[in-house]
C-alpha cells in the first residue's frame, strides 16, 4: 500500500536545479515524496521574510523571479512536511577562507607558530577559528532562512551543504587558489571534517538538521568528483540547459539523488532503487 | 611685596584653575612634555580604561599600533571577544606596573613556561592573558605556541612604539607561587582554582611601584632608544579587594599611589608624562556625577571629555568631525539603554570577581 506523499519544498537558488532534475528523473526512486520548489538564482530569496505562516517578499523583483520560475511568488508553510534548504552560500567556502587568513594548530600541516608566521596565516587558537567559522556560516543566506523556517514552524528543516568545487577548480588559478594551498598543504581531508561537524552543530543548535555532501562525491576533501559536476543543468524554466564546461560549481543530478537519498533516509521514507 | 606665587599663571590658583574654569576643555591641565603628530606611531597598554585611549586616538585616524589585529572579515563584537582590537597587542589587560614588566622581559628572553597555564574543564588558558581566549585552547601545546606568536609580535610593536600610553589600574594582584609571576587576574575567576598554597595576594608599595615602572622605562628604551611614556591612572574604582581592609579605603590606596608613583616618574624623566584623565574624572568640582549609577563605570559623556582634552593637549581632535557625530547622534548621553550598555563595551577581567560574590 502506497501511503501519501509527503510534500518536500526544497528552497535556494541555482544549486535548487539539480535537486529539482533529481526529483523529475527518478520520481519513482521516492514514492512518498512529492517535491515543490521555490527559490530563484542570486540572492532572490533574501529578499523573503516568514511572516504569518509564508515566505512573503516585498520586493516586486524578487517576486517576480520567484513567480517566472517557480510559478509561485509566496509559500504557505502550512501544508509542507518537510523543507531542504540548498546552495545560497552554506558551503566550505565559508572554512576555506577562514584558514587561507588564519591558521591553528589543528591543521595537520601546522607544526607550530614559526609555520603560521612564514606562510602569512597568524596562528590562532582552535576555538577562535571555530568561532570564526561558525560566524561565517550562520551569516549565510541558507543558514538564515533554515533557521527561520525551523523557527517559523512544526516541519523538519534541512540544510544541504552545497557542493564543493569540482576538482577541475584548481586548474582555474586565483579564483580557487586557497582551495589549492590547503589541499597542497595536506590540509583538506581535515578542512572537510572540520566543516562538516561545525556545520551540523549549528544547525542542530538552530534546530535544522544538516545535509552532508556524501562522501563519495568528495574527492580530497575539498573538492567534488567530476562525475557528480558533470552536465549539471541551470536554473531555467525551459530546464535542459546546461552550465558551461568549465562551471566548478554547480552538481548534477547525481550529485542530488544522493541527496535526496539521504533526505528520504533521515525522514524515515523508503528509496526504490532501480531495478 | 614680591612672592613666589605672584607672577604664576591662573591654573596655578585653585580659583582660577579650578573653580572659574572651563570644566568641560580644562584650559592648561594638561600640558605635555612632547609632541604626538598624526604619524606618529602610539601603542597602549594597561586597565580597562586603556581601551577608552586606544578607541580615542583610534577615532582620529592615529596610527595606533595593533601587532596582532583580528582576522579581516571577524565580526567587531567575536573579534573583541577574542581580545582583538582593545589594546596594541592581544595581551588583555594589563593592571600592574609588575604584570607588564614580567611581559616586556618574557619578550626580551622568549621566556614561556608550561606552569602558567590553567584548566577548566577539559579546556587551557594561558594565565598571564586568560581573557584573550574565552573557551581556552584544546592542549597546552596550543597555549605554549600561541604565546611564543605573541611574544615574537611583541618584540616588533616595542621596537617601532614611539609613544608608549600605559594606563595604571591596580596596586593589587595575585601572585604565582611557584614562578612568582604575577597575574591579572585571581585564581578561580575565568579558570584555575585558588590553592593559598600556590597564589599568594600582594598590594604593591609605592616604592616596588615605582622601582618597576622604571625598570618598564628602562627595559622599552632597550628595545627603542627614543621611547616616550604616557602614563595615566585609571579612574574607575577597584571591584573588591583582598586586602581585608574596607573597599574604599582600598581603592583610595590603590588609586593616591598609581597617581603618585606616576607623577614622580614624570618629575624624573623627560621621556615620561602624565595625563591627567583620573583628575578630570574625580575631582568634584566637575558640574555633574562623571560615574552610572553602579559608582564605578564611567558616564560615557565624561570619558568623552576626559580624551578631548587629551587629544587637544596635541592638537589632534577633529572638532569638526566630532561635532557632526555628536549632531548625528545625540542619543548616547541622555538614553538610559545606551548607558547601561556601556559596560558592555569595555572588557574588564577585573569586574568578574564582582559576578562570583557569594
């Protein structure tokens, strides 16, 4: 007996796409979930505040977008049982920037205040980079509206990390260079951990609960396989359109189902593999 | 009939300087040894109020030292949390002539000890700066490297400090048996635990004060031979004492000494002055209360006047720029909210052995 579908809202900007490629393409792979976007690229959904049981805007622009893409320019909270927050800058880019200013003793590649200095990351203490971590992330568009959302109502909140740059990323010079160093440095597998635990603390202390980037789809740490990058597609009404070669972005619909997979796991809602 | 006193100027005559006076610019309280220009490179150091000096000089765009500055993108309030941005250094503050002579020569001989660190659960702070790290650090490894970074900084703010401003708060401290080190805060108020075995209580005397002070002066020539010194006495009231004696009894001997023990360092030494900040605050013929309702913080209005006078003295204040802040602003003196949160705004080690009173 089939029970009936649990409505998931997933929220965000371009990264919303995959999810939204996933949940069209293997549809059958979660039978309980029904999937409802409701986000637009940028920072559109920064303009959103929860007010009286939806996500309203005042901003005509905003909506606009929101309306052209999602065909729904507020949500009524009321009658979704879960939401999953994705993309709007919670990722490790957050942690990379902290320790490309900053180091502390915890990096594997840190034997003490002389290798700091040299390297022009002043040491700090563990406590301060957590800190300073956990400050950058909670300043996030994706933190703030999971942590309004889970404020705001009685169903489940999830934040899904976004992805971490493809591994083609170190080819493209400055704009990835501190992914490079730390991962040069033997820092990465570390960096990874690091954030993912920090994540999950905050979110647990919000009462969201946090969307690790699987496992497999890491390579490094710090970076994610091709193979989930790969054909990632945009953020469009008409779909089918695919980033450019070169985006290190944005994943693919693999990269999502693995996602949702898990999603379904933490709901307690059945996956039907294919046969 | 000729005497001493009658050619002297008007603010040699209490009537004249004090009672007639402009109590709000002090014409001539404060009239200093040497020059502070806009380059010139400032550092300071000491109790709280230090922190108001550093803000002050700050706000006129003095190129106020700051060898370990916060993180680029740290938010003000973690960065000051986290000891950054209060003084020219993350050394917390400093409240006795003792306390930064022990630093200045740990920075000469790159002296760490492992004995000087403490525990609360599970976490380490380093004692002679335990503030600076509100969660402390997760080994004594951590500890020992990040004062051995400190200490390498420091070495580089004496050496280019033209101006040395150092802010003297207390004659009372606590001292660690074992090393004999004294500390800026008592055991037992942000970690460790007070074992009368090990930390003994002293009240520095006028003559270990200024047989320190001079050491100070002697020690930071060695590491800039032009070093001038600023010295000034902290206005606000001690928090307790463990003297035994009453309070305020207490705070008179620790406020009367650091103000003599500085004015007679000032009357020996060219390269040493003396601002008069404690006696703009205290004396009582200033037109209204310069202290919130507690008796100890400072009403923000006065310190406000108290850093005008210093920065007048060197000609450094924007009045201009201030007196369009003060007409874009002018809630800060009269909203009680804003007064109550002025506590807030200084990070005092000091003030939390009032928060463990029984």
């Amino acid at each position: 007996m089939t029970l009936p579908a649990k409505t998931v809202c997933v929220l965000g900007n371009s990264h919303m796409a995959a999810f939204v490629t996933a949940s069209d393409q293997w549809a059958a792979r979660w039978p309980e979930m029904r999937f409802i976007p409701f986000g637009a690229h940028g920072k559109s959904l920064e303009c959103y505040r929860v007010e009286e049981g939806a996500l309203v805007s005042d901003d005509a622009e905003a909506r606009a977008r929101l309306l052209a893409l999602t065909g729904q320019d507020r949500l009524d909270l009321a009658g979704i049982d879960a939401f999953v927050v994705t993309g709007l800058q919670f990722s490790i880019f957050a942690p990379v920037r902290v320790f490309n200013q900053v180091s502390s003793m915890a990096l594997p590649s840190v034997a003490g205040h002389r290798d700091a200095v040299e390297r022009n990351r002043p040491l700090t203490s563990g406590a301060l980079t957590e800190a300073y971590c956990r400050e950058r992330l909670r300043a996030t568009l994706g933190y703030r509206l999971a942590r309004d959302l889970a404020q705001a109502g009685a169903a489940p909140v999830f934040l899904a990390s976004q992805p971490r740059p493809a591994v083609s990323a170190r080819e493209q010079g400055y704009k990835f260079a501190g992914f490079t160093r730390l991962h040069e440095r033997g820092d990465g597998i570390w960096l990874s951990q690091e954030y993912d635990r920090i994540a999950r603390r905050i979110c647990r202390a919000a009462g969201v609960r946090y969307l690790a980037q699987p496992p497999r789809t890491i390579r490094d740490g710090l970076f994610t396989k091709y193979k989930f990058m790969r054909g990632s597609l945009r953020l469009a009404k008409a779909g089918n359109i695919r980033h450019p070669v070169d985006d290190v972005i944005h994943a693919n619909a693999d990269f999502a189902r693995l996602m949702i997979d898990q999603l379904a796991a933490a709901l307690d809602l059945s996956i039907v593999p294919a046969e | 009939m000729k005497n001493p006193y009658s050619d002297l100027a008007p603010s040699a005559f209490w009537k004249t300087g004090v009672v007639q006076t402009d109590k709000t610019l002090w014409p001539d309280l404060f009239v200093p040894k040497f020059a502070i220009e806009p380059e010139t490179r400032v550092a300071t150091a000491g109790s709280c109020f230090a922190q108001r000096i550093r803000q002050a000089l700050a706000d006129q765009n003095m190129p106020i030292l700051d060898v370990e500055p916060a993180p680029e993108a740290l938010q003000e309030d973690l960065a000051r949390e986290f000891g950054y941005g209060l003084h020219s250094a993350r050394y917390g503050n400093i409240y006795t002539p003792r306390q930064l002579l022990e630093l200045l020569q740990d920075v000469q001989t790159g002296t760490v000890r492992e004995e000087l660190i403490w525990q609360r659960k599970g976490r380490f702070f380093d004692m002679l700066r335990p503030n600076v790290e509100p969660d402390g650090c997760a080994s004594v490894r951590e500890v020992l490297e990040l004062r051995r970074l400190h200490l390498a900084r420091l070495r580089g703010l004496f050496e280019t400090t033209d101006v040395f401003v150092f802010t003297l708060g207390l004659t009372e401290a606590w001292l660690h048996g074992p090393t004999g080190r004294c500390l800026p805060v008592a055991p037992g108020v942000i970690a460790g635990e007070y074992d009368p075995g090990t930390y003994r209580f002293h009240n520095f005397s006028h003559s270990e004060l200024l047989k320190d002070l001079k050491a100070i002066r002697a020690t930071l020539r060695q590491f800039h031979k032009k070093i001038k010194i600023i010295l000034t006495t902290s206005p606000v009231p001690i928090t307790a004492t463990a003297s035994g004696d009453h309070v305020l009894n207490a705070s008179t001997y620790t406020k009367s000494t650091l103000r003599s023990v500085a004015g007679e360092m000032a009357m020996r030494f060219n390269n040493v002055d003396y601002f008069p900040g404690y006696e703009i605050v205290t004396t009582w013929a200033r037109d209204g209360m310069a202290y919130q309702d507690n008796l100890r913080s400072i009403r923000p209005e006065v310190v406000a006047d108290v850093m005008a006078v210093f920065l007048d003295a060197y000609g450094l204040r924007d009045t201009q720029d201030s007196a369009r802040r003060d007409a874009e602003d002018p809630a800060p003196a009269e909203d009680p909210e804003y007064l109550d949160g002025q506590e807030d705004d200084l990070v005092c080690e000091e003030s939390l052995i009032e928060a463990l009173q029984k």
